[in-house]
C-alpha cells in the first residue's frame, strides 16, 4: 500500500483530469481491426501548458516518439493524442506521416495550434497505422473534465485495467492537484520510460521546475519497475502544468518546488505499482526494498535487480523462499557492498543475515510468498543509501500471452 509523503493528500478516484485545466476523452476508432472497444483517447489543457516530457532510451524509437520529442522541445504543449492496438513504429516515413496526421487532425478538431499537440501510441510494432480508422475516431471525440476514466481505459493494451491517480498539496496557500493516467503490462523495464503516461497538474510551473520534478519522479517511480526486461519503441512520460490554480508561478531552488516535487512523486509511484500490479500473466506484486547502501542511487539499482531476476520472480510465484537468489541479484547489480554483511527477509521474516541464512519457518515463509504484495527488505549495512522497485511474479501466462501476442 503506497503511502503519500508528508503533506500529500491521494485522492479517490483520481484521474488525469482532477487537475483543473484539464479535459480528456475516448472513442472507439476500429485500430484493433475493427474491435468496437475504446482505443483513442485524448488529454487537453485548456490554455497552452509549461510542458516537458521524457522518452525510451531504445536505439529504436516509433513515430510518436520522434514527433512528440521534436515539439516538446519548446517546452510547451497544449494537449496529447494517444491510441492503443499499433505503435506506429517501423513503418518508415508512412509512419511519421501517419503521426503527423494524426496530431494535427486532433489539433484542428480541438481548435488548438497544431505545434502543441504530442501524440503517442502502444500496441503492435511494425504494422502500419490505420489512419483513416483513427482520423474517424478523431471526430468522434468529445473530451470533458471527467472524461479522464475513459481516456485511461482507451490506452490498455494486454493491461486487465487501467491506471490512473491523483494527489493533492497545498502550497503557497493554495490547493495544487497533480492527476495521470498510464498503461503498461508487457514491455516493462524503464529506462526511461516502459509504457505511456500522462501526468497533469494545475500548478504554474517554471519549465526548469517541470524538468527536474518529472526527471526525478521518474527515476523513483517508472525507472524502478520492471516485468520482463524488456524496454519499448514507444516509451514515454509526459507532464502538463496549466497554472488553473491560481498559485503564483513555482521557482526553481523553492520550497514550493520541492513540495510540487514530492506531489508528482507520490503520483508517479502509484502509477507505477499499478503497472507493476497488473504485469502480463501476474498473480502477485513484488516489491523490492534495499537498505545500507552507499547511497540512494545504488540502493535503487539494487531493488531493481532483485525485482528484474527471472529466478526470484518465478520463486516468489512457486512461494519457495530461496533466498539466495535474492543476494545473488543483489551480486549481479554492480554496486558496492560486503556480501557478509548483507541482512535478507521476506514479508518481515528474516531469511539470512550476515550474508549467510538463518533457521526460518519454511512454511511460514511460503505462506508470505502467497499474499497479494510480496514485500523483500536488503539491508546491506554500507551507508545510508534507500531505494525501492517494484515488479511482478512470473507465471506461465505470461508465455501464453507474448507467445500468441500477433496471432
């Protein structure tokens, strides 16, 4: 269970559209060779937003990427367009043609400049975009300030459901709102990012505070999950900041800035245990804490490593409490440490300490492995260093679902 930093204040039933500012909404184009389900879906602000965003680290981007990359660079935008069921990448120059036309049709159906619209797609790589399907849907699109719900559901792909969430500070003496929406299932190991999301706020930002925040909610929340080590074509994160709220613009080097921070944060690392959560074919979520490390960069990076080891995930799917492959992750991370003076437990129970085990109750233990969130705690005794990462079992549904992904 997420717990919101000091000040924070999560919202029930948050959406992209909580910020004020914002409206968002779905259609139904027929990408998914006519299904009549939702797969188009639309965020806009209502006046043109401080804006930034960060993209897939792959040598092999989409469209998407490449023309949402290109008009973020003025750090502005206005709104995003975004579909599920083809991602628009490989296709050559059909495929930027087709992202172009995509953007700008939603631009002009929005009455905004055409230079502010992003777009974004997920779904099967390497088959061409049906734009006429999706110009249609463009028109059909209608978004509102509680369309938000629809928006996050039009963007699944093998997602069993969508992700969204919103949280709440005061600041300066006004109320700030920071609301999104992601999708992720499959594919999932950021650097940065493993999925799509749309993050919005109705504070009034600097762009060097929109910058930094989001490039260090990242690195805590979307750059620490992992389900199959695999990275996208067509990863990105996206921020919008309308200033809707009235609050005076925030200033890099503030206090205010570093409250906006720990907002977006908290936001960030909701959306990123959902996506976690909801891993192709898992059954439990696993959530890796390292502790005692030199500092809070390898502590993640350790986390990380734990979470990504197809060993641990498949044990912690079997509930068999073989620790060593937890410290052998821990080897395999490339951080400094003492491997005797590593501390191991799993759902509070100790398993090894001192880098070596510790009598435990096998059972007891199996019976932890069994519940919905699977919490392992490293503590190295290196320094004072923290991370977290969060990831998935592994199970044989998710061979059934990528080995039949296309057919």
């Amino acid at each position: 269970m997420i717990k919101a930093l000091s000040g924070v204040e999560l919202l029930p039933q948050g959406s992209v559209t909580s910020a004020r500012g914002f409206r968002a909404g779905a259609a139904a184009a027929g990408i998914k060779d006519g299904e009549s389900r939702l797969d188009l879906a639309v965020v806009v602000a209502d006046t043109p937003c401080t804006a930034h965003a960060v993209f897939t680290q792959c040598a092999i981007v989409a469209a998407p990427v490449i023309l949402s990359r290109e008009r973020i660079a003025s750090g502005h935008a206005q709104g995003i367009v975004l579909n599920s069921g083809n991602a628009n990448a490989c296709n050559g120059q059909s495929g930027m043609a087709a992202a172009r036309t995509m953007a700008d049709a939603t631009a002009r159906k929005l009455g905004i400049d055409p230079q502010l619209m992003l777009v974004a797609s997920t779904g099967v790589i390497g088959v061409p975009l049906p734009i006429d399907r999706v110009q249609r849907g463009i028109e059909a699109l209608a978004p509102t300030t509680d369309g938000g719900h629809d928006a996050a559901r039009a963007i699944m792909t093998t997602d069993l459901c969508p992700k969204e969430a919103a949280a709440a500070i005061e600041i300066a003496g006004y109320r700030i709102t920071v609301g999104g929406m992601a999708k992720g299932s499959g594919m999932i190991h950021p650097n940065l990012a493993t999925m799509l999301a749309v993050v919005t706020t109705d504070a009034a930002l600097h762009p060097l505070v929109a910058r930094s925040a989001l490039r260090a909610a990242a690195e805590t929340s979307f750059n620490q999950v992992t389900v199959d080590r695999d990275t996208s074509t067509n990863d990105m994160l996206a921020l919008f900041a309308s200033g809707a709220s009235g609050a005076p613009v925030i200033q890099p080097d503030s206090l205010q800035a570093v409250d906006f921070a720990n907002a977006l944060e908290v936001v960030c690392i909701a959306l990123a245990r959902q996506i976690a959560r909801d891993g192709e074919g898992a059954s439990r979520l696993i959530t890796s804490i390292v502790e005692g490390a030199r500092n809070d960069v390898e502590a993640r990076r350790a986390a990380r490593e734990i979470v990504s080891s197809s060993l641990v995930k498949a044990a912690v799917y079997g509930r068999d409490p073989n620790w060593g492959r937890i410290l052998a992750a821990i080897g395999n991370s490339g951080i400094s440490l003492d491997p005797d003076t590593v501390d191991i437990s799993i759902g509070n129970i100790p398993v090894a300490a001192g880098g070596s085990g510790v009598p435990f109750d096998t059972a007891e233990v199996s019976a932890a492995m069994g519940a919905e969130e699977v919490v392992i705690r490293s503590h190295l005794h290196g320094g004072f260093g923290r991370g977290e990462a969060w990831g998935c079992d592994l199970t044989e549904d998710y061979v059934v679902i990528n080995s039949a992904y296309t057919t």
